[in-house]
C-alpha cells in the first residue's frame, strides 16, 4: 500500500486559508459551506485539499458535498468528509481526510469503504495531508486499481 501513496503540497494553499481568533479559539472559513469551523488540523487537511481540487484540478466547487451522513453495515449513522458529483450530480469522488499525525492504514480505507459500500461512488482518495492515496473501485468485483494522482474532474 506504501507504493501507492501520492504526495500533494497542499502547503503552497495555505495562505488561501482565513483564519480568526475568538474567546480564544480559532476558527477557519469553510469557503464551500460559507461558514466559521473550529480550527482542527483534520479540517485544516479538509480545506487545504479543496482548494488543491478547485485550484489545480479545475473541480466545481458547487459539485461538492461537505460531512453529511450516510448509513453504512449494520445502519450506524456515520459522516463522509468530502463527496464530489460530476456534472450529472453522479457521485464521482469520495474523500476522507485525516490529520497529518495519523498514520493511514487499512482501517481507513475500511472506513471509506463502508461509507461508500451505499453510494458506489467510482472514485476513492484517503489523506492525511502528506500522504495521498487513490483508487477507482470496480462495484462489480470490489476491486481497487490505485492511481497515480487524482482523477480528472469530468463535471
């Protein structure tokens, strides 16, 4: 699985980000959701990694879905972090993201992996910021091909 890792310089996005102290917190926009999320570095990666897709890849912003919920096995209710839709409103990308401390494992592509057992999304990319995996899914034998990159947006 190492081999399949991708890295992104999410970094160069950084002064992209706004940030705001209150009471002692900071906050950062969201510029999808258009509001003020508490600062924690897996949203740090979350936003990071969007302005890489709209930047970079040309992805549509308005396409993407941001932590709503999803029944997975055995119906717990559970919240994937990023769902992008082509331009038929087809989902074409999940994204899972993680903190650049966590180490990504075959525990987080079982997790994507049971977020999207449902959806059946394509397209499957897990990050922690410094480290990038992805893979398009064959739903017909549940195989994974791991890519290079991400795919091209084709919406």
């Amino acid at each position: 699985m190492a081999n399949n890792a991708f890295q992104i310089d999410l970094l160069s996005y950084k002064d992209h980000l706004q940030t705001k102290k209150e009471e002692g917190k900071t906050f950062l926009f969201d510029q999808v959701r258009k509001k003020w999320l508490v600062l924690q570095p897996e949203e740090m990666v979350r936003q990071l990694m969007i302005y890489y897709l709209i930047e970079e890849k040309n992805y549509n912003p308005n396409r993407f879905s941001l932590e709503k919920g999803v029944k997975v096995v055995n119906k717990l209710a559970r919240r994937f972090d990023l769902l992008i839709y082509d331009l038929d409103m087809k989902p074409f990308l999940i994204l899972e993201c993680k903190a650049p401390q966590i180490k990504l494992k075959e525990a987080t592509f079982s997790q994507i992996h049971a977020y999207n057992y449902d959806l059946k999304v394509p397209y499957a990319a897990v990050t922690n910021g410094i480290h990038t995996f992805c893979y398009r899914i064959n739903w017909e034998t549940e195989d994974r091909v791991f890519l290079d990159g991400l795919p091209e947006y084709t919406g």
